[in-house]
C-alpha cells in the first residue's frame, strides 16, 4: 500500500504493523531472499500471479502492448504541455456555516448521506454475496448476470470502486480492489466487447479508483486494460469501432463501422487523455486527438451545422450521412466531454472550447425547447431535431431522462468559459427535468416523453383545447405522453442537480434531490438492492429484474456528493467522466 494509507493499514492491523517495523536485519534478508524466491516460483504459474503494491495481481494473459499494429502511427501528437492556465472557478465559494442554524442544517444532511448510504450498502453487500464477479446483479430472482457484450469481467466491481472509497468504506474498498486487480481481460467468453462501456466503466473505474486512492496496482490494471482498448484505433482510418473484435485486433483486420452511434465511437477522450497523463504515453492521447481533429473537420459540415449527426460514418470518414440530431441516446457524451475534456486538459488545448461552444450555439437555437405549461414554468428540455432537404430543420418535442445530463454540460461550460447565460440555460434544464420527476405518481421521470411545445424560449398562452386534443388526459398538464414510462436507476437527473447544487451554492436542490432519493427508493427497492421498474405512472410498481452498474457507480454517488461537504470531490480539483468517476485535474 503507499503511504497515505499507512495510517488506515496500522489503525486497522496494529500488531503487524509493529511486527513489521522491529523486524530484525537478518529476519529482513531472509525474507528479501523468500520473496525473490516466491517472484521466480510464481513467474512459473501460468496465470502470471504476483505479489504487486501489496497485491495478489494477476496479469492479462495476452499482452496486449506486444501487439504488431497493422496500422502504426510513426510519430505520436504528444500531450499538450506547458503549466495549466489558471481556469475559472468551478464551485460556488463555499463559507462554514458554524451557527446554531448552521449545525441544524450539517444534521440533516449528515442524515440524509446516511440514508443514501445505507441504499449504497444493501446494494453493494447483495452484490458481493450473490453476484460478485459477475457485470451485475438481478435484484429481484438473486442471481448474478453478465450483460452482452461486456466481457464478464464485473462491471458493478470495478465501477463501484469510487464508490466505496468516497464513502468512507475502506475494508470494502479494499476487498473490491484486490478482486479488480485478479481480472484478466485477456479471459472472456465474447469475441468482442462493446468498446465504449468497457472504456467508461472499466478504464474510467479504475482510473477514478487509482486518482483517489492512489494504490498503483490499479493503475497498472488500467494500463494492461487501456493497451487492449488503444487496439480499436488500429484501422484504416485510426477511427475505433463500436465492438473491438479480439481476433480481428491480433489479425489486423479491424475497421471502423459505417453507421456507429457518434457518442460510441467520439467519447474517450477523458479515459484516454488521463491515461497519458499518467503513464507519459503519448499513444493514447494521440488516439483520441484524432477523432477529435475529425470532430473539428466535420462540425460546420454536417446537416445542422455546429452539431454532428446521431450516427457516423468512420470506416469513410463521412459524417454528413445521417440527419438526425440529439443530445439524448447514442449522441449525448460526446457533448458532455468537451468542457470535461478542456478542464482536464488544464485549459491547454483550445479546440474543446472551439467544439463547445459552436455546438452548444446550434443547441441553443434549434434542440432545446420550452414546455408549454399552463403555470409558464420557466423550464426547458432538449428535444431531437430531424433535417429535411425540403423544410429543413425539424424538432421533436421529444425528451429523454438521458438528455437531463445537459443541465450540468451547460453549467459547466458556462462556468468553464465565463458564460453566464450558459449557466443559466442549464438552471433551466435542471429544474425542467425536477418539474417532470415531480409531475409522475411515482415521483420519478419517464425515461422518454413527449410535451407540448412552444414556438420559442421564452413564455407562451396555455392551449388547453390543444392538450385535450392531442395528450392523455391522465398526465400532468404539458406532457403530451410518456412514450417509454419505464425507471431504469439512471442517473442523469440527480447528476445535474449535484453539479447545479456544487455551482451556484443554492440549497434548494439539495431539497430537490432529497424528493428524488425518496421516490426512488420507495419505487424501487427489493429485498435484495434496487430495481428498474416497468412504469413511473403507477405507485405499485412492476420491478424489471435489473439493476445496472450504474446505479451503485453514479446514481447513488451523486446523491450522496449533493448531501457531502463541497470539498469531497470538488469539481475544482476532479473532473467526473460520463460513469461519474473522478479523473483529477492537472495543477
């Protein structure tokens, strides 16, 4: 272990500890000559075990940095260097509130985190008894689950690793990070895995787990992971693929698809940019700087110019196929990672901000609408967009609990890049995406719907006779339909009510999010964890058997920041990648 976790290892195993410091001289030479003696012995072992930063670590059986690249890249775009600039300030500045009112409030929150907690722990410990290893846990039928294309290497492990470090759950931590660093990528049943999650969860898991935790072992499992993933550049046009195919990487015979969801194939630029700045490799950064150089080229070439189209053509290099536009599903962290990717970059490499803000202009303009309300709520959503050679741009008063992200992207950059009005919109979305969990029985939001619209941002007359006409009735006044009711844990709503809470200061939703947590659980607990459910129009909920990594990675653990002390991951010091682990940010 290193040092910052010397004093955690004594407080919990004084007497070894004290064995280990007298131990004497001769007792230490002996065991130098056992433990090189172990080291030859297991470098026998065909699984490749060692004993590393005071771990049992297994190595990939397949070493994946060895791999002959049919494709090389003779001269690596290295990191940008030079010292960060000095960035705006993320967070609001806090003050210690140290008055009778404010100790009252430090209680309530301290039981709310508790609460979240204890949600946290039911899941978790459900998981380790019955699931452990496996992608996740079926939290109504017991049983653990490998989801398709995921390899089987326990995606809810390595993407509860953050977790259990930020709430103080040190024992599990360390259990769950002895169990990671055992995963050999190298060993799945699948002849490919689904490039994008493996990239969020497992390399972002284990990035997030080592940044704040500092055990290196976890870091050399990254590696191992990020060398078999740098694999899906090795195309013809160094684009990646949306499945990375074992065979087709050692054979060189990959290429890169003709129709791939855009947020798949152009969102690792955080795990990917981390890596290098880690490892000083400059391969992976290389990797990512292409596909956004290709981000750049197409991005006042598309349809709707400023934005680029739902699916992409990266086998031709065409983005100008498809006409349909989003920032819901398939499309959406695309989006979120250019101001990420800016702050993570300390503010050196200008093209996010260039990316960001010619996107974010065309969203503004032609995505985000606003609801027409019988109240005129001050609220807006962001719909999809469809491009027709007659009419030309179309929206679609259609919106995603996937889209609710936006509210934080545009905080965030507005933050990030002095734009107040920016911070504003994202006030909007956040507080619109509140007004819809509030406006179900359940109290949660439907994971898409359809809304009455008005003709632009700014207040319109309530239109009962068109909501008669076009609506179910049975819904709150606006909604036009819940097209998909289900409740699939997502994050995304209580995400951007964290960051809104972290930027402007505003305590009321800390309140919001309280109204969230309640209704979730309530709809959704088992007797074993949590489960997605059927319909959020109903309080007797059907459970779906499902309960992704996701909901132990960022749901809960954003419920849990919005009720913690501002600096427990502050946004200043962390930027958050799409499965909310924290990557820190250069200084």
């Amino acid at each position: 272990m290193l040092t910052d976790n010397v004093a955690w290892q004594v407080q919990r195993h004084p007497h070894a500890a004290m064995i280990a410091i007298f131990r004497r001289k001769t007792r230490v030479i002996t065991a130098l000559i056992l433990v090189l003696l172990l080291y030859l012995l297991v470098g026998l072992i065909p699984e490749r075990r060692d004993t590393l930063f005071g771990f049992t670590y297994v190595r990939n059986s397949y070493d994946w940095s060895k791999q002959f690249l049919r494709y090389p890249i003779t001269e690596y775009v290295p990191l940008p260097t030079g010292t960060p600039r000095s960035l705006p300030k993320v967070q609001y500045a806090f003050q210690p509130d140290t008055s009778p009112d404010g100790q009252a409030r430090e209680a309530v929150l301290a039981s709310r985190r508790s609460e979240v907690k204890d949600a946290f722990t039911k899941s978790w410990t459900s998981y380790k008894n019955i699931g452990f290893g496996y992608d996740e846990l079926m939290p109504v039928s017991g049983v653990g689950r490998d989801a398709p294309g995921f390899g089987g290497w326990g995606a809810t492990l390595i993407d509860s690793l953050s977790t259990l470090w930020i709430m103080g759950l040190k024992d599990e931590f360390y259990e769950a990070a002895a169990a990671a660093v055992t995963i050999d990528y190298s060993k799945t049943r699948d002849t490919s895995c689904n490039y994008f999650e493996t990239t969020i969860r497992h390399l972002g898991g284990l990035l997030g787990a080592y940044d704040l935790s500092l055990e290196t072992a976890l870091l050399e499992k990254a590696i191992e992971l990020g060398d078999m993933l740098y694999m899906a550049y090795d195309t013809p046009t160094h684009m990646p693929p949306f499945w990375l195919d074992f065979d087709d990487a050692k054979d060189g015979e990959q290429v890169a698809g003709n129709h791939d969801p855009s947020a798949a194939v152009a969102s690792s630029s955080l795990e990917f940019t981390r890596l290098a700045q880690l490892t000083g490799n400059n391969k992976y950064y290389d990797a990512i700087n292409r596909v956004t150089l290709v981000l750049d080229e197409w991005q006042n070439k598309t349809r709707l110019p400023g934005m680029w189209p739902t699916f992409f053509d990266m086998a031709q290099l065409q983005l100008d196929g498809d006409s349909s536009f989003t920032l819901g599903a398939l499309a959406d962290s695309l989006y979120e990672y250019l101001p990420k990717t800016y702050a993570l970059l300390g503010g050196l490499e200008p093209i996010y901000e260039k990316l960001y803000r010619g996107a974010m202009d065309t969203v503004i303009q032609n995505v985000l609408y606003r609801p027409n309300t019988p109240n005129q709520d001050d609220i807006l959503f962001s719909g999809n967009v469809y491009v027709s050679s007659d009419t030309g741009a179309h929206l679609t008063a259609e919106s995603q609990h996937l889209g609710c992200f936006v509210g934080g992207m545009f905080g965030l950059g507005g933050k990030l890049f002095n734009i107040a009005e920016h911070v504003a919109i994202g006030e909007k979305i956040t507080r619109g995406c509140v007004w819809a969990y509030d406006a179900m029985p359940t109290g949660i939001m439907p994971e898409i719907f359809n809304m009455l619209k008005c003709d632009t941002l700014e207040p319109c007359a309530w239109d009962e006779d068109e909501w008669q006409e076009t609506a179910s009735t049975d819904l709150k006044r606006g909604f036009k339909n819940a097209r998909d009711a289900r409740y699939l844990l997502r994050p995304e709503a209580i995400e951007s009510v964290f960051l809104m809470y972290r930027m402007t200061g505003d305590a009321e939703y800390q309140e919001m999010a309280w109204r969230m947590f309640q209704a979730i659980r309530k709809a959704t607990e088992t007797d074993l964890a949590f489960s997605s459910i059927q319909s959020v129009r109903v309080t007797d909920t059907v459970k779906s058997d499902s309960m992704e990594s996701f909901w132990l990675a960022e749901t809960l653990r954003y419920f849990y920041l919005v009720f913690s002390s501002p600096d427990l991951v502050s946004l200043d010091e962390y930027v958050l990648n799409t499965e909310a682990h924290p990557l820190k940010r250069p200084r």
